[in-house]
C-alpha cells in the first residue's frame, strides 16, 4: 500500500490547525510538524489566496516567541517559502534582527539569510553594520551565510554591496574551506568589469593556497577569463597561466582535474602540445567506472574533436568501447565523436557497430547520429557508397519526421556536394518515396528530383517512380507528381512524348488542383507530345520562383498591378560563416550565391546571355568607404571571353531617389578590355538596394587582368519622405567611386583537395615549377602566409592556413583550378630569415 | 557569470510523483511547467540503474545528475556547459547528508515521516541556486540542531 503520512491531507484542514501558532503556551513539536505538512501541501503545487498566505504567515511570525532551535529553523524555512510582501516583512524584521545578533550561531546564520531574502534597500541599510562583521565572523556557516546573501543581494542592491569589498578580500583569506569559496565567488562579481583587479586576484591565488575543490574550480574559471582576456596572440613563450591550469590536472579532486582540462580545451587557439595534456587526462576518465566521469570525458572531447579530430584520435579504441554504454548519452556521443576523429579506412567497421545501435536509441540521438555521418561523408567522398546506403536503409525503418527529415536532407546535402553521389542518391530517395508515410518529404523529394533528375545522364529512370506517386498517394502528393513529370518533360526533349501520355491520363483524376496542372503542363510545354524544345520564358514561366508571391487578399486580382519590368532580385548578404547546410527545406529562389544562380541571372539578360558558362565570380569588393550616401559593391563575374561587372547599390538617402543609375568606367589602364554592353538602373529608390551591370570582352582564355576607375552617374530627385511621393524633375549628378582591379586570383577557383600528397603525386613531374624569393620584412610569418595565399587566391588545405605561434617555419599547401578549368598545387615553404624577413619557395 | 548554479533538486518517489522538491530558477514558471519537466526527466531516467553510481542525461538542454535508493529517485539539475562532476558532489552531499539523519534507511516512507529534515537539508545545500555547502557532514550537523540547546554554538567546521 501507499503509504504517506500526508494521506489525505486538505488545505482548509491543515490552515485550520496552524491556529495553534497564536496559542499562548506553544508546542514546539506540534508547530513543527503543521509546518511541515503547509511545506508539504506548498511542495505539491498547492497554492494559498491571498488572505490565506497573509493569515499564515501572521501565524508564523508569533512562533518566534518559542526558544526552541528547531521550531526556529522551520520558522525560517517557512518565511522564506511564504515571500511576504513589504508590509507584512515589517513584523518580523525586529526578531530577525535579533536573531542576527543572537549568541546561537545557527539563529545569526540563519536570519541572515532569510533577511536578505526578504529585505529591500532601506532594510538593507539598516543591517549593512551586522553583515559585514557576519562575513567575517569566526563561524564559517555565519560567514557564508552572509557572503551567499551578499551574492543574491548584487543583483539588486551592488552599490551596498561593492562597500564590503574589505570584508570579502578578508573572507577570501579565511581557513574555511567553503568560506573562501563564497568570498572568492563575490569577490570576484564585485570586480568583474575591472579587469587589472581580476588579474591582480588571479595572480595572487593561483600562487598562494585554495583550500577547497569549489574554490579551484572558480580560480581555474577566472583563470581561462585572464588568459582570454589578454589579447597577445603573438607573444613568445607559453601562455600566462597555462602552467597553473596544467598543474590542476594533477589535483587530488577530480571535478579540478575535470574543470582545468575542459578550461585547456576551450583556450582560444589552443595548440596540440597545450591539448595533449588535457586529452590524456579526459582519456583515463573515459575508462571510469562512473558514469559521470565517462559523460563529463566524452562530451568534451565531442567537442574538441570539431576543430582538433587529430588530437583525440588516441582515444578511438576506448570510444569504441564505449558505443555498448549503458548509458545512451555517452554511447550517442562517443559515436558522433568517432564520426569526427575516423579516418577512410575505419569508416566501414565504425558503420557497422553503429547499425546495430541505431535500433537501440531515441530519435534525438539519432538525429546527432544522422548530422554526424553526413559530414563524415563530406569528409571522405569516397566513401559516399558505403555511407549513403547505410543512411538509405535507416530511413526505412521505424522513425519519427524530425527523424527522417533529417535523414533526407542530409542525403540532398550529399547529393549536392558529391557529384558522384548523385545518381544513387536519386535512386534511394525515390525507393523512400514509394514507402513514405510523411506527405511533406514526398512533396519535397519530388520537387528535388524534378530539378536535380532532368540533370542525370538517363533521366527516364526516374520517371516510373514519379508516375506511381499518381496513381498511390493522397492529392498533395499527386499534384506534386504531376508538377515533377512535367519539369522532366519540359527539360528534357526526349521524354516529352512520354510525359505526355502521362500527364493526360491525369486529365481524370479526382483532384481540382492535380487535374488543373495537368492541363496548364499540357497546353504549356509545347510540341504537343512531339520531341521539340520547350522555351526558355515557358520554362521560367511553369517552374521559375514568383518574385512575389501572392498573399491572400479581399480584393479581387488585378492583372495590372502586377510589374511588367523584370526585376532582378535584391541580393542578400553572403551566408554567415558556420551555418548549417539546409537540406530540402531552404528556400530555393533565395538570392543567388552560387555559380548555378549567378549564371542564370546573367543569362537572364539578353546582353549577357550567349557569353558562356560562367568560370567564377568574386566576392563582393566594396567601392565606397562605410556611411556614405551611396553604398557601392562590386562582384566581378568571369567568363572565358567577357567579364561583367555588377555593381550592388543602394541608396541611404530617404530624401533622394535616383533614376537612369548607370555606372561609367574608364578602361584606360586595362587595355585589353573593351566595353560591349551595359545594363543600367531604372530606379534606386531608398534603402532598395538595385543592381547596374557592364560587360566587358577580353581575349578569349587569357587571364587578362587591369584597373577600372569607376563613377556613379544619375539624375536625383528630391523625395519628402512623409509622403515617400518624388519630385517631377530632377538633376543630373555623379559619384565618383574607388577603383577596382582584375587579378590573376580572379581567374583562380578555390577548389580543395582532401589529401594534397596523393594529388600531388599523380600530377605529370613535367608541369612542376619551382621558385624562390624574398619577401623582405614582413610583421609576421603568419602575415606573411596570409598575403601570399590572398594574393593567389587558391584554397588552403588540410588546415595549412594556420600559422602556430612562435614558428619560424611553415608549409602551406594551396589547391585551386585555374580558368581553363587547368587543376593547379602550390606547395609554399615559408622561414624567417634573420629577425623580420620572410624567405619562400 | 561564471559562479556554479543549481537550476533544481528533485527527490521524486518510484511512480514519478513528488517527495520533495526545489527550484531555483525561472526557467519553468509555471507549476504544470515544473510538472512537465519533472514527468519528462522521470521517464527519461526510469530504466537506468542509478544505484550504484549516480548517473547522468540530458533533459531540455539542461544536464540532470541523478541517484537512486530504495523507492526514491534524486535529481539534481544544472546549465548545460556546468561542471557534471561539480554537480555530482553536491548531489552526493545532500544524498549522504540525509542518509547520515535518516540513520541510513533512506525509503519514501522514511522520507515522508522525517520530510522536515529533507526540507531541512536541501535548505542547507543549496541557497537560491547558490552551493552552501556540499559535505554530508557539515549539512548534516547544521541540520541536527534539534538536541541543542539554544545556548550551543556549532563548533568549527
């Protein structure tokens, strides 16, 4: 049976028998035990009125009239539960006082606790006196309890608090080991924001003796805060402090041992020497026979092995063994951390163990477990085979959507980024789609494989897939069958008769919508079941993105508020760095930012459009200094015979608009190019960012390179920006901008190899070229580096862009192709030769 | 800040229901919020073994350490990026603590008939989410000052 002495317990009742409270002869025990029971009923979520916590804790204030130590310390428990308000504090605050100067050192501990619980400012003041001699009192609970108070109390009152700075560095001082904890803890609040204070503390107790773990454990926080907070990355010699935290590994406690090898872990720019300490000792934890200690080890090395897998590669063999714990937390983390840490040749034994734990663990971990072996897989390409089927046969089986969401855009990701991966890619997600119970993925996966398919060397293999969807799914998925057959025929010219007898056997399906595309594909796609070409505008028109969609409205549509002037998008910032590649779901008429979007808008102006396949396009170089009225980028697009210039603008004026906005460029000091075409701006109104464009022909193949002065030149009219209406006529005017330039870099493509070695190995001996040159003085080596790679513009591999510190010496190994799509390896040694100058070869 | 926090201490009984409980943060609001967590936690935790050694998850991006005996299931709660091993020894403070007052019988219908002295030791170990004390001896004295008098001074720690 259940049994509880609470059995049956009622509010009503209970309030009822804290009368006993106002008795004249208290009964120390029976009292305890009514606050026991109202702490009960408070514990379970049973809340009082108003009136009802007033009546109570008017009660309870008559208990202190008891001597008795325990009533008391239930009295305290219960005054702190009940809140009181301001006016109902007043009663007590005279026999909390006196409990503060109480002999019994339970009564001042406790008071003070309670009373600054309860206090506001004016209060405060009051018994400020009696607290800053508690913080330094011979009874460390008295201390502590006043040191703790002076912590919460911070928050709201630190000006009175910041005046105990004398007694708390006392405090700091104290034997006791939770004491100086306490004191170190305020301490430490109190002179944050002054950063010499904090150091100066730092310096002198990392020297001198902390006397618990919970202090350590503080110390080594505000230790990493110094090391951070002392900028010089280029200082000779160690780390300040680093040898504090070093010898930490070596405490007898081991949540110091824990916290100074987590700290390491987190220095910023941490090197593998200053690692590999803290490594071993995370190591020997991850053999504990404690769960805590395994979890706290593993987590950690989780992390460390996103940016330094090398460093925790020692620890593969007892990860693996950990993929059986007990606990799945750890399991889960060991196998996403040797998802990290693996090389190639482990993958296929790390897939298999982790098959037969994938059935073992909740979807959240699963999902870790997913996001892990994509970028495993984005890792080491070559193995996207092995690893891409295995992803295939968990999305078979029993999951939730978040589940196999993830499981599908990670295989989109993959096919995307892998080339190779693309047709077997394809082929498992139209196996999933036969089987899907989620109308969202299938919807996705159709519309992906109606742009990604029509791409793949025999397209018609998709087509059974798709057309089942017609016959089998619900009328969402049909009508997104129907769009998909139609974007294949549309593409590709040979299916189209195909597709046709396929979308007129969907004339008769019982949907509005599904019946609806199929006529609006059939009338559309032109040739009428015949192999002819679908027309670029037919294809923009049924599969392009609407510039604006449109919102559900009252008003009856009306075609003639629709523009009739093409309008190339506003182009977005460049994706912040680190963000998570997005699976089905991004928005696919987003800005463009790659070569594929770039190139369609290009092609997209008539001008432009027989320029080519376009090789690459430069990073946005900015033509005006920051805060100006006219905020001009730049992104050189190239091509084999053209280069085009776009210019972004936008116009930070709200009393201006511009109109006619073109952009002229003198060419005289790039004398292979002549201008050919140019593509000016209608309109820039205010805060409208708009794009000019101005092609250029330069020899064909050749890595032409030159300097372009460029100028604004519009007519201005003046806008009242109440009414956001123009004026009629306007002026002429002209900007002038800053140059830009075309560099040999602009006709490099940063493409990385995984393992540079091998590239370089299998390239011809003849086509090598060595060199060498001074650099003269330079401000650093790693300056050095970074110049040299800026300038060729290729892409770094295998980490090589990082400079250690204090090195004299470095190899960088850059990747890139060069225009003629020629694949290129530079292999640069760098060494310091004398105090400032930089020697390369 | 940089200071350990306790986010919550649970004492929860063998079906998930509360014994006794304590929260020290604004993270859950409401008393269904708590009640939430508190099933979420429970199930999460129901079939591992905690007995020997605590051990340790992941709930709502909060790390929970937590220890099982008897009937009786203890949750301590702390921020995701918190020491777990700095965690565990507070857990393991109160937990000894409170077998050193309850003589070592540590059930729910101990528990129950002594739940002053539990109410009284979580007080003694954590102070608004603040470490008072994490030694099972030290929160053990402080609590059994029942047999004194009110003359008596604890002696130094």
């Amino acid at each position: 049976a259940d049994y509880s002495p609470f059995l049956g317990i009622e509010k009503g009742a209970v309030l009822q028998e804290a009368r006993v409270f106002n008795d004249p002869q208290l009964d120390p025990r029976r009292c305890s035990q009514v606050i026991t029971k109202l702490l009960y009923l408070l514990n379970q979520g049973e809340t009082f009125t108003k009136v009802e916590a007033t009546e109570v804790f008017f009660a309870v204030t008559k208990l202190f009239q008891s001597k008795d130590i325990g009533l008391r310390r239930m009295v305290y428990v219960m005054i702190k539960e009940l809140s009181p308000s301001a006016d109902e504090v007043i009663i007590v605050t005279s026999s909390l006082m006196k409990d503060m100067t109480s002999k019994t050192d339970m009564y001042r501990a406790n008071a003070i606790r309670v009373l600054c619980r309860i206090t506001d400012g004016t209060l405060l003041t009051q018994i400020e006196r009696y607290l800053k001699q508690a913080i330094v009192d011979k009874n460390p609970v008295v201390a502590s309890a006043a040191l703790v108070s002076g912590i919460h109390l911070l928050q709201t009152n630190p000006e009175i608090v910041k005046r105990w700075s004398n007694e708390v560095q006392e405090a700091v001082q104290s034997r006791a080991a939770l004491v100086q904890f306490h004191a170190l803890a305020l301490l430490h609040q109190i002179r944050q924001n002054d950063r010499l204070a904090v150091n100066k503390l730092v310096s002198s107790l990392t020297k001198g003796s902390v006397r618990s773990p919970l202090a350590q454990c503080l110390l080594i926080r505000y230790t990493s805060q110094v090391i951070r907070e002392s900028a010089n990355n280029n200082q000779a010699g160690d780390r300040p402090f680093y040898d504090f935290l070093e010898g930490c590994l070596r405490h007898k406690a081991e949540m110091v041992i824990f916290e100074a090898a987590r700290a390491i872990t987190e220095l910023n720019g941490v090197t593998s020497r200053e690692l590999t300490p803290a490594i071993t000792v995370l190591q020997l934890f991850l053999s504990s026979s404690k769960p805590v200690l395994r979890f706290a080890a593993v987590r950690t090395l989780n992390k460390v092995a996103m940016t330094h897998p090398m460093a925790v590669t020692n620890c593969n063999i007892d990860m693996e063994s950990l993929i059986s714990d007990q606990n799945r937390s750890i399991a889960t983390l060991a196998i996403t951390t040797l998802l990290k840490t693996g090389n190639e040749s482990s993958v296929d034994r790390l897939m298999k163990q982790i098959t037969n734990f994938m059935s073992d663990i909740a979807d959240e971990f699963k999902i870790v477990v997913v996001d892990a072996i994509r970028s495993l897989c984005l890792k080491f390409p070559l193995k996207h085979r092995s690893l891409m089927n295995f992803l295939s046969n968990i999305l078979r089986e029993e999951g939730g959507f978040e589940y196999k969401k993830a499981i599908v855009d990670s295989i989109v990701i993959l096919i995307r980024d892998i080339p190779e991966a693309k047709e077997s890619g394809l082929l498992h997600l139209c196996e999933f789609i036969e089987d899907c119970e989620f109308t969202y993925l299938s919807t996705q996966i159709l519309h992906f494989l109606g742009i990604e398919g029509p791409k793949t060397s025999d397209p018609s293999k998709y087509i059974r897939y798709i057309y089942n969807r017609v016959h089998l799914e619900n009328a969402t998925v049909r009508a997104g069958a129907v769009s998909t057959l139609a974007k294949f025929g549309a593409m590709v010219d040979t299916l189209k008769p195909r597709v046709f007898v396929l979308l007129r056997r969907c004339l008769f399906d019982n949907d509005d919508e599904v019946r609806d595309r199929a006529t609006l594909y059939l009338n559309t796609l032109g040739g009428d079941g015949a192999v002819v070409e679908t027309g670029e505008d037919v294809k923009e028109f049924l599969f392009g993105s609407l510039y604006i969609p449109l919102e559900p409205s009252d008003d009856a549509f009306d075609i003639n508020s629709v523009p009739k002037e093409v309008k190339t998008q506003p182009l977005a910032e460049k994706k912040a760095p680190g963000k998570k590649p997005t699976g089905l779901g991004a928005p696919p008429a987003g800005p463009p930012s790659t070569v594929d979007a770039y190139e369609k808008l290009l092609s997209s102006i008539p001008e432009f459009a027989n320029f080519g396949k376009l090789f690459k396009f430069s990073a946005p170089v900015e033509l005006t200094e920051a805060e100006t009225e006219y905020a001009v980028n730049v992104v050189k697009h190239i091509f084999d015979g053209h280069v085009v210039f776009q210019y972004n603008c936008t116009n930070t004026i709200p009393e201006q608009l511009l109109e006619n906005v073109t952009v002229i460029v003198d060419a005289s000091e790039a004398e292979e190019f002549a201008e050919v075409a140019s593509k000016p701006l209608r309109s820039l109104p205010y805060d409208s960012p708009g794009q000019i464009f101005v092609a250029f022909e330069k020899p064909e193949g050749v890595p032409a390179v030159g300097k372009f002065s460029n100028m604004l030149r519009f007519i201005v009219k003046e806008v009242d920006p109440s009414t956001g209406e123009a004026e009629d006529d306007g002026v002429e005017d002209e900007y002038q901008l800053e140059e830009l330039e075309v560099v040999a870099a602009d006709y490099m493509l940063k493409v990385g190899v995984s393992n540079f070695r091998n590239a370089w190995e299998t390239m011809d001996a003849d086509y090598e070229r060595v060199d060498e040159y001074g650099l003269g003085p330079r401000e650093s080596l790693a300056e050095a580096v970074n110049a040299v790679i800026n300038l060729l513009g290729m892409q770094p591999c295998e980490g090589t862009e990082v400079v250690p510190n204090n090195s004299r010496s470095h190899t960088c190994l850059l990747s890139g192709v060069y225009i003629g799509n020629v694949k290129v390896l530079v292999r640069l040694q760098f060494g310091l030769d004398g105090p400032k100058d930089v020697a390369m070869k | 800040n940089s200071c350990p926090a306790v986010k919550n201490i649970l004492i929860l009984d063998s079906e998930g229901k509360r014994v006794a409980v304590k929260y020290y943060s604004d993270e859950w609001p409401t008393n269904s919020a708590k009640l939430a967590f508190e099933k979420s936690l429970f199930g999460r935790t129901l079939k591992s073994n905690a007995r020997t050694e605590a051990e340790i998850t992941i709930c709502d991006s909060n790390i929970v350490i937590y220890k099982f005996v008897q009937d009786l299931h203890f949750f301590i709660t702390g921020g995701d990026d918190e020491n777990e091993l700095l965690l565990a020894t507070v857990l393991q403070g109160l937990f000894d603590a409170i077998a050193l007052r309850l003589r070592n019988t540590i059930d729910k219908r101990e528990a129950l008939e002594n739940l002053d002295v539990i109410f009284l030791c979580i007080d003694e170990v954590v102070d608004q989410g603040m470490i008072l004390e994490t030694d099972a001896n030290a929160i053990a004295g402080k609590v059994a000052i029942q047999n004194m008098d009110a003359s008596a001074t604890l002696s130094e720690q």
